[in-house]
C-alpha cells in the first residue's frame, strides 16, 4: 500500500494520502492545512483520487477539502452526525481566532461499513463516537487480506485519546467507541491518528493510561 503521511502548522494535524500500488488508484484522509502537500504526494506517486474521507469535522481535519475537491474531482465522505460541525466550518475557526472559508457540500454520507474500494484495496468505515457525535475509523486493507490499517482521527493516540470538551464530545462514549469498536482490532494492527505518532492497538491495549487495567 502507497501511504504518505503530511502535518504542518498551526494544529500539525496529520492528513494521508493512501493508494493502490497497482492500480494507482487512492483516496485523501482528512485534508487540513496540509492539503497541498497531499496534493503533491499523491501527483508524485500518479495517484488517480477516487474519494476523500473525513474522519470528523472539526476544523484541522476539513480546511483542505475545498482545494482537494476541485484539484481531484473526487467526491467527499463524511459521517451524517458530523455535519453540523461541518458546515459551522466558519464558526470553529472564530473560536480559534482563525479565518476559515466556507467548504463544499459534503456528497455522501457513510451507509454502514462499505466498503468503499480503490484498486485492490477498501475501506470500511466503523463509528466511534466521543471525540464528536460523528467521529469514525477508517479500515483498510487489501481485499484478499485480513488484516487492517486503521486511521482513527482524533479517537485513539498513541499513550492518550483525544479531547471530550468540545460540542458533542463524551469521555464515556469515546471509552466505549475505543474499547467496543477500535479493541476488536488484533494486537498487531497498526493505528494512525489525527495527531502524534503511529502506534498498534496491542501498545494501547497494554500501556495507554485511559485505557489499560480497565482504567
């Protein structure tokens, strides 16, 4: 699997551009400020876009989605209960005292799991809220293969979780979306996370300070 992985100032949230290496087919996960940089990854590796997918809404993870629409065509994906936060873009970034632009209409929402297919790989999508109302892991992996990658936004990081004080945000509904949805995973899966370093689920089974020892 083709997988870049870009971050920049000011939130150095992390977006990634994954792709098929056979067929060159792809998809962008979460574009924020670092969107041209995605942008150039995906030109480079001759990555043909076939969706763009939001883990959530909040503002770090969608401010690029407008110049990765019109630069690919590809259509965007988002959970329905993240829409509110999404199209209150604006807003978000008046409390951050950040000018944002208005994005374009979201084109679908995500039906259950999927899958949603580039090349020989998919995408399932699993619901964790929490974090926000609408928050989801993205699964992928090839379509002959079990195991998975997992781009988790702003649900699981490596030694913490993410952030319950904002609109919609429930520290006993992100517990229950780690332990019920992401903990299924094997031990061996491998995390990547809005934020911060990569890590697997057997680390943060074992080590993360939320969640270990029934914490």
């Amino acid at each position: 699997m083709i997988l870049e992985q870009r971050a920049v100032a000011p939130f150095f949230k992390n977006g990634f551009v994954i792709g098929c290496e056979e067929t060159r087919e792809g998809v962008i996960i979460d574009p924020g400020d670092e969107v041209d940089d995605l942008l150039l990854a995906a030109a480079n590796h001759r990555l043909t876009i076939r969706y763009i997918l939001l883990t959530h809404a909040h503002l770090d993870h969608i401010t690029g989605v407008d110049r990765a629409k019109r630069a690919t065509g590809a259509p965007v994906g988002l959970h329905r209960d993240d829409n509110f936060l999404y199209e209150a873009v604006v807003q978000q970034g008046q409390a951050f005292g950040l000018p944002v632009r208005p994005q374009p209409p979201v084109d679908f929402f995500y039906d259950g799991e999927g899958p949603w297919r580039f090349g020989r790989y998919e995408v399932r999508v699993h619901h964790t809220p929490g974090h926000c109302p609408g928050g989801v892991c993205l699964a992928v992996r090839r379509q002959e293969d079990s195991n998975a990658t997992l781009f988790v936004g702003d649900t699981l990081f490596a030694g913490s979780i993410g952030r319950t004080d904002l609109p919609g945000g429930s520290l006993p509904v992100l517990l229950q979306s780690i332990r019920d949805v992401l903990f299924r995973f094997p031990d061996e899966t491998v995390v990547y996370s809005g934020h911060g370093e990569t890590t697997t689920i057997g680390r943060e089974r074992r080590t993360n300070p939320f969640l270990a020892h029934g914490g």
